[in-house]
C-alpha cells in the first residue's frame, strides 16, 4: 500500500515481535523491528519515512519515554502503543503525550494491520505535504511568481528586475486576472523598499465620496462623521510602494489631486493646511488604454504620462497557451499544499482541454480551476471546457509543437524526470526525446538519473 514506508516494531519479548512482524509482512508493510528505545531512537529523524508500533513496557527507557521522544522530534510521527491488560489508564496518557493509537492486548492480527494501514496513510500525506512545499521553496524567487517560459512572460521578467531597484514610478497595463497585482507586489519586494510597506487600493472598489478619505486622510472634523484623524494610503506607504489597482475608474478630482502628489511628493489631508513630505514609489495598473481614454477626455492626459514612465504589458494567457501547463501544475501545488491534498495527475485529454480555452479571466481563472480539481469539486470544469482547439492565432505547426511539448512535460513529471521512463511511455527512443527536450526547453534529471 504505501511501498516506501516502513513500520519501526520495538518489542523485547521475542515471540510477540516475531509475530507482528509475520502479521505486517503477509500484509505487504515493510518492517524493521528492534528491542529497546534506544534502539529507536537511534534510527529516527525527522523526515524518518514510516511510522512506530511499540510495546509500552521495554527495558530502559519504556514505551511512554519514546512517544515523547518521538514528538519532540517530529510531532507529525505517529506513534502507535501496545499496552498490556489493565493499562488503560496508561494508554490514554500516551494519547495525551502524542500517541496516534494504541492497541490493547490481547489484539488478532488483522487489528493491528488495520491501525497500522490508518497511520501508514496519515504519514504518507504528512511526507507528501511537506514534499509539496520543499518544492513550492523551490519555486521561491521570481520565476515562482511569475511562471512561465513563454517569450512574453520572461520578457516582463527581465524587465521587473531592471525597474524594481529604482524608485520610477510604472504603469501595469493587463486584463483582468493576468497579474498585475503580482507584478506590483513583485516590483515592491526585489526593490531597497522590501521592508517598507506595500499599500494596495483598488480606485474602482471604493465609493467616490471615500476615495479622497482613503488616498489623503483627514482631520478630525473634516468632514461629518470624521471624530478622529485618519492617515491615508498614500502616507501609510511612506518609505514604501502604494499600488493603484484600476486607476482608470478614478474620478477627475482625485486624478488631479494625484497628479499634483506625483510631481512634488507631498500630501495634504482633508482639512489641513499643512503639506507632509512622502517618500512613495506609485504603481499603478490598468484593464483599459489609458491612451485613447485620455483622448476621449476621460482619463487625464497628463496624469497618464506621469504614471506611463515606465510600462509593462501582461500578455493575455490566451496568448501565452504553452505556459498553461506549467501554471496548472504550479497552482495545483499550491493549493495541494494548503489543502493538505494530493495533486491529481491531469490526463493528455484534459491538458489539451486546458490549453484550447480561451481563459477570459486569465491566470486567475486557472488557479481557481486548480484549487477545484485539488479539492475533487467541480469535476465537469474541464468537461465543459472547448476540447482543446487550437487558436486561430496559431499555425498548424505552431499548435502541432505547442501539444508535443505539453504531452512531452507531462510523461517527465509522472517519470519524476526520468528519461528513460518518459522516453518508454511516449514510445520514443531515448535519444529522440533527449533532442526534443532540448528543442522545447524542458529539463529532466541529469546524466545517470534517467
């Protein structure tokens, strides 16, 4: 069942050792069994892959001494007791002390193979969680924010860790759900500003009575209702970044008031004279063109050249289809991670299903996808989604390559990068899939591994 992990027996009496250890080998549960508690606990770490089955009454140090042990060492160790007739008593201070279980004597065998299968499951999650984020840690830097190999998103890569030392102000154009925050907050965290706050605002979430409290502050007494005073957004960031999300939803009065922060960095707050100095880097990020809306007047042409001093244009996932698979995984990690659950392996079906539809709200729609298919909710997503046609925008070839990288990725991640395996699934010989690794710039383990 769980082939990997083993189950570390500690009983002195060598008939009941023999036993149990008879009892799991038939259910095809490796064993390792040992006399003491010493003897455990010299074979113990806290990654150690199995769990204990152990007597409560041991030379040296007893039963209860281990499970403490055991805890302290790694509380997600489960730890199951053998107590004697007339321990009760015992055996629930071993639950208290961290015990998973404990088992009463006399037990039949498919007892104790029943408890130990439930704590085998228990710690094969425990290990594959904490494998999960060990890779998530890999994952950590730029590249595991903005994932993706397509030319488009390594672009913007390069470009926010050009921009993000400096103090310029940017201007985020993207639709909805491609990112923008995640760029913003990126821009603010691999900046000399890292450790300053990150104020966020989206203009078009606030009433437009509110937004000029929210921005500036105010006095007490400014205005009804305000009984004490209030620091804004743009004080609160001081030393830091204040990200402008929807900033095209802004009302002209506020737009001015902007502006006029922008070219001589300070603020003024509802009703006070006095202008304070602000140390702020202002991101701001758009869903339309800001270009043609200040051409139509509805959008101030000069905030928009004060804001457009550097831009950065998140491509739509649509056009970036190569990079769906990588998102996929990387989102099912995640929320495997925070779910406590196993990924699901997505079949060559429902890949190409992913990577035909048009994803109108963008990244974020396929991590809430991703959340669904970790959960097991919500299974008819992909049935209910364009078999994977490609778009108009690519050429037979285009498309043709774009599915054979994806097929390609796939068989490496469920041969956990083994060539030689993935290269026997896809009926390829070894040294074609090696040639076509290097064409679609996949990676697999290095020489020796495969």
């Amino acid at each position: 069942m769980h082939p990997d992990l083993t189950v570390l027996l500690v009983e002195d009496d060598l008939a009941m050792q023999l036993g149990c250890t008879q009892a799991l080998q038939l259910a095809g549960i490796l064993v390792e069994a040992v006399g003491t508690a010493e003897a455990a606990q010299a074979r113990l770490n806290a990654g150690w892959p199995g769990i204990v089955v152990t007597d409560m009454r041991l030379p040296g140090a007893d039963g209860m001494s281990l499970v403490r042990a055991c805890h302290d060492l790694t509380p997600d160790l489960p730890v199951i007791m053998i107590t004697g007739h007339g321990d009760v008593s015992l055996a629930v201070e071993a639950m208290r002390s961290g015990a998973y279980d404990f088992i009463p004597k006399p037990f039949s065998p498919e007892l104790l193979v029943e408890v130990v299968r439930r704590a085998l499951d228990k710690r094969a999650l425990t290990l594959e969680v904490a494998r999960l984020r060990r890779a998530l840690e890999l994952h950590q830097g730029l590249a595991g924010r903005l994932v993706g190999q397509a030319p488009q998103i390594e672009a913007v890569r390069r470009l926010v860790l050009d921009i993000a030392p400096s103090p310029v102000d940017v201007l985020i154009r993207g639709e909805t759900g491609s990112g923008k925050e995640v760029v913003a907050q990126a821009l603010h965290d691999f900046s000399d500003r890292r450790d300053a706050p990150f104020v966020a605002l989206n203009c078009g979430g606030v009433p437009d009575n509110l937004l000029d409290s929210e921005l500036f502050g105010h006095e007490a007494g400014a205005f009804t209702g305000a009984q004490k005073r209030r620091v804004g957004k743009i004080e609160h960031a001081h030393g830091g970044t204040l990200f402008l999300d929807e900033v095209e939803s802004m009302p002209m009065l506020m737009q001015i008031k902007l502006l006029r922060v922008l070219q001589d960095r300070r603020v003024e707050r509802l009703g006070s004279n006095e202008r304070r100095p602000v140390d702020v880097r202002v991101i701001a990020a758009t869903k339309d063109d800001l270009l043609q809306r200040s051409r139509e007047q509805s959008f101030r042409a000069d905030l928009y050249y004060r804001l457009n001093v550097v831009t950065i244009d998140l491509p739509p996932l649509r056009e970036r289809r190569e990079d769906i698979p990588l998102l996929m995984e990387h989102f099912m990690l995640l929320a495997a991670s925070r779910f406590q659950r196993q990924p699901p392996l997505l079949s060559s079906a429902q890949l190409q299903r992913l990577v035909g539809h048009d994803w109108p709200g963008n990244v974020r729609e396929l991590r809430n996808v991703a959340d669904c298919l970790v959960l097991g909710v919500r299974q008819d997503l992909l049935a209910g989604m364009d078999p994977g046609t490609p778009a108009a925008s690519l050429t037979l070839a285009e498309a043709v390559d774009q599915f054979e990288r994806q097929l390609i990725a796939e068989a490496l991640r469920r041969a956990d990068g083994h060539v030689g395996r993935a290269a026997a699934e896809l009926g390829t010989p070894k040294t074609t899939l090696a040639d076509k690794l290097r064409k679609h710039g996949l990676r697999a383990q290095p020489a020796g591994g495969a």
